[in-house]
C-alpha cells in the first residue's frame, strides 16, 4: 500500500483537529505511504485506501465521490452511528497494521443508479449507495405514480412516496418505513412504500437484473428525488424515473473478524433502548 486519502466531515470537524490526528497515525504506523486530503472537488488518482473519516452520512458521501474509481473505502467512526464504518478514531492504529498484514476483505456493494426523464426531455442520472427515494416533501399533499417492474405494470400507488434501496440502505429509512433488512451483501432492489393510502403492494424485494420504472403525472404540485438523503431535486412536472443496479459497485474494507450480525444488535436493534437509559446487554 502506497497511497491513502483521507475524506473528512468538515461539519464534525471543523478545526481539522482529527483530520490532523489522523495523518499522524498513519505516518507513524506506515511510515512509508502517503496520504492525501480528499475533497468534493479533488480526487488524487492511484489511492490504495479511502479512509472515511466521519459517520454514516459521510460514508455515503464519499461511496458516490469515488463511483466507478475502484478505491476500497475504509470507515473510521467520529459520528453517532457509523454503522458503515469499519474502526475507531483511537482504534486506527491497530486497524492499519490488520490491513497491512493483509488481515481484510473488500466487500462489493451495489449500488443504485437512477435516470429522471422529464416532459422537457431533459436526462439527469444519478448514484446511490443507500436509496433513492420519491417523496412529497415536508409540505405537500400526497403523490401519485404507477410501479412498474421491468415491462410489466406492478401497482399504483397514492401515498406519501417510495424508496428503492440496496441491502446496504435495507437498515436505513426502508428499515423506518416497515421494509425488510436485507443482508449486506445480496445483489437485490428492495422497494418499500412511504405511508401508502391503499391497501396493495406496500414492499418487495426485487432481483438487482430487474429494473424499475415509476411514473409520475401532472396531478401531482411537486414532489422531490433524493438520493442518499444528500442530492435532492425537486421536479414539478411530469417525469419518469428509472432505477436499476448501478454498473459499478462500492469497495468496502472490512477486517478480518467483522461481524454484521453483532454490528446490526448493537447500532440498531439495541440503540433505541440505550438512548432512552436501558441496560446494555452486550459489552
């Protein structure tokens, strides 16, 4: 390994204090890579290593800056959840020596792509790693849309919107929402609906070779895309969405001993319960 990038929450830490940190862990670890600071707007070619240095929202940031790169993404924790990432900020040490022993794997994760095709004409595409979600926003009335699956007519809906997610995003707002959590890494498209005012089709999980179309029509005022709750558009006209398995996937470093089932008990299932003062049963 000769080169590692460090992509930081700026918002988390706005000093730079753990970036710094950070960049002198690695130099006294492995003296002799280097590293580079890794924005929105400059991706070094040839890393080895993204570091992650944030939660779970900049993990999702930086699968969608380094699309199609083939660079393995490594999280380290400084946010709340950080069920994405891989370490600690006091762990790093030990973790870079794991991965220099070569003591990891690299999990691919699919991702979602999504093509809006307006009244206009216009294209816009757009990746995910967690979701893509149609929604109403915060204001508006109920929206309505036609699923199709592939060729073939699914439902239509009336409802507050519809998310689509990978298995990675299974354990996020489709969680919320009454979806079903998907293991990590199975190729599938789960598609749960938002708060629907029917009594039809309210979640599947689909086939990552299948593709699925929503149309939407002019009876709806405006409703938005959002992807990864990070890129938010919002359309007011008619438009159809198409969402699919993205070509290329997102790199994942995990090492060697990680346990998704002991990770998924302790930030998810158990994480209500400690919030709101109950023991812990794990330590």
């Amino acid at each position: 390994m000769q080169k590692i990038g460090i992509y930081s929450n700026e918002e988390k830490d706005p000093e730079g204090k753990y970036l710094e940190e950070t960049k002198n862990i690695i130099r006294d670890t492995l003296p002799q890579v280097e590293v580079f600071s890794v924005t929105e707007n400059h991706l070094p070619l040839g890393l080895d290593l993204l570091l992650v240095l944030g939660g779970d929202g900049t993990f999702l940031s930086a699968a969608r800056l380094a699309y199609g790169k083939d660079i393995p993404l490594f999280g380290v924790n400084i946010g709340n959840l950080g069920f994405l990432t891989g370490t600690e900020l006091n762990e790093l040490k030990s973790s870079l020596l794991q991965i220099e022993e070569s003591k990891y794997t690299i999990e691919d994760r699919m991702m979602l792509e999504a093509t809006l095709r307006m009244e206009s004409g216009e294209r816009r595409s757009f990746v995910a790693l967690n979701d893509a979600v149609v929604h109403k926003g915060a204001l508006g009335n109920i929206i309505h849309f036609e699923l199709h699956v592939d060729e073939d007519f699914s439902n239509s809906y009336r409802g507050d919107g519809i998310i689509l997610t990978t298995p990675t995003g299974s354990t996020a707002y489709n969680l919320s929402a009454g979806g079903s959590i998907m293991y990590p890494t199975v190729e599938a498209i789960g598609v749960t609906a938002i708060c629907p005012h029917s009594f039809g089709i309210r979640d599947l999980v689909l086939s990552s070779k299948q593709v699925v179309t929503l149309k939407i029509g002019k009876s709806n005022e405006e409703y938005f895309l959002s992807m990864d709750g990070q890129v938010n558009l919002r359309i007011t006209g008619d438009s159809v969405i198409r969402i699919q398995k993205a070509a290329s996937s997102c790199k994942i470093l995990r090492l060697d001993g990680y346990d998704y089932f002991h990770v998924l008990r302790q930030k998810l299932l158990y994480k209500a319960i400690n919030t709101q003062g109950g023991n812990d049963f794990e330590n």
